[in-house]
C-alpha cells in the first residue's frame, strides 16, 4: 500500500514537472516557431500553429541588416570576461568569509546582496557620466566592468555557500604540510569545490548575456551585444514580430545550447553542499 501511495506521488509529481516545464518553454517555442513566418502570419488572428509557409528570409533579413556574427562575439567577450574577472575577485573574498569569518561577515554578506535590491536606473546617470568622461561608453571594457560588479555579489554569496560545505579540517591539514596560502586556495579548495564554481561560472554567464538594461544604456554601436541587437527590431514604426523572433532565436540559441550540453554540470552544482 505504502508502495502504490509513492508510486502515486512520484506520478504526480512529474506530471507537474512536465506541466511547469512545458509552461516555462512554450515562449520560446512560441518564438522560434513565428520566426519562421511572414510578417503578416506572424501577426494573423487567430494564430498560425504548423499551417503556414516556413520561410527562412526573416534570419536572412537579420544577418544582412544587422551583422549577427559580431553582435555574438560582443556578448561572448562581455560575459566569459566579466564572469572570469568575477570569479577571481569572488573566490579568495568567499574563501576569507567561509573559512576566516570575522564578527561582521554576515553582515557584509547582506550589504553586498542587499545591492541587488538596488534599482539599475538609480544609478545610471552617474555611472553614464563617469564613463563617458573617461572614455569606457560604448566598449567592450565598460560592459565587462559594470557586469562584473553588478553580478559579484551573486557570485560571492554562491561560492561561500559551497565552501561553508569543505570541512576546515582539510584546509588545516594542508597547512600543517606546508601550503601557503596561494597553495590552499589553488591546490586545495579551487579543486573540491569544481562543482559549485562551474555552477557559478554557468549562471553568470547566462545572467550576463541576458543583461539588457546596461548594454541597451551604455552603448551605441561598437560594443553592442545580443541584447542591443534584438532591441533594434522596435522602431517607430512598430515591432516587426517575424524579423523579432528570427533576431531573439539567434540570440537565446548559443546560451541554449550551452545550457542544454552543461546541464548536468549545472544541476550538480546548484545541488552541492544540500544534502550531507
């Protein structure tokens, strides 16, 4: 009886797994499948599902119109940087605090989260008008640098979680033989805690490619990413909803694939350190 009860409930519980999922995916299923279309059929009443002409002159359109391969080699610049700057700046901040707390850890922890609770356009002028003075707007370097600081605090609260899991005996029992402090963090914590650090190092690459408030406010041409490029479909005119989807499945393709081929790794890492 037990035995049919779980059985039950392991039923259910996938059922609204796939239902959830199946929720979660259908915008870009939506997207992908009126990339496809016209114009006019993207926009018919009632809407086209399989019954329309397939047409691929909407992804021709977008790579003439708007250079594709370079805005995708912007966004791969802007996040693999921000998020390797990132993570050497978060590794050894997060090793201080999980293994040499002070009396004030817990609150420097909450200050630096409680950043993120601060609205981006509170500080956008003066952040535009420290980089337009020093020459940063429109580059590559301007975007990695605001990424990597508006993405830290994130990184840090994940990599001291995953720490807080490696026993301190074993950091001691390096020292006791000999490593230095360098030593401990590369030889010794840097390996164990593999999982939590490619969770981390995934998750700020996506929240870095899908960052649109600072690409679309702080550059123009030269160093615009994905973001900036699906953006430019609105005009005055209005949206043109075929060429708009053709531009946002170029964009949201590489960090699908990449997340579809690393979930594992992914999963892996946002489950380390919960079950002891």
């Amino acid at each position: 009886m037990a035995r049919a009860v779980t059985q039950q409930r392991k039923a259910v519980n996938t059922a609204i797994a796939w239902i959830i999922g199946l929720l979660i995916f259908f915008p870009i299923f939506w997207t992908i499948l009126t990339s496809f279309k016209t114009e006019a059929q993207a926009i018919a009443d009632p809407p086209l599902w399989f019954s329309f002409d397939w047409t691929l002159d909407n992804y021709v359109t977008v790579q003439e119109r708007s250079n594709y391969f370079r805005h995708f080699w912007n966004s791969v610049v802007i996040s693999v940087g921000s998020t390797v700057i990132g993570l050497i700046i978060a590794i050894p901040a997060a090793w201080s605090m999980a293994f040499v707390p002070g009396k004030q850890t817990r609150n420097v922890l909450m200050w630096m989260l409680s950043t993120k609770m601060l609205p981006p356009v509170g500080v956008l002028v003066p952040i535009y008008l420290i980089f337009r003075n020093v020459g940063l707007l429109d580059t590559k370097l301007g975007l990695i640098i605001v990424l990597t600081l508006i993405n830290l605090p994130i990184i840090v609260w994940m990599l001291y979680t995953y720490f807080r899991e490696i026993p301190n005996d074993i950091l001691e029992a390096a020292r006791m033989d000999g490593a230095g402090l360098w030593d401990e963090i590369v030889y010794v914590l840097t390996p164990m805690a593999v999982p939590g650090i490619a969770s981390t190092l995934l998750l700020n690459i996506i929240l870095a490619w899908n960052e649109a408030f600072w690409t679309l406010n702080l550059t123009a041409a030269n160093a615009a990413p994905l973001t900036a490029f699906i953006a430019s479909y609105s005009s005055p005119e209005g949206l043109f909803y075929a060429k708009l989807s053709a531009a946002s499945t170029m964009a949201i393709a590489p960090i699908l694939i990449m997340g579809w081929f690393s979930q594992k790794q992914l999963v892996r890492g946002l489950t380390f350190g919960a079950v002891k």
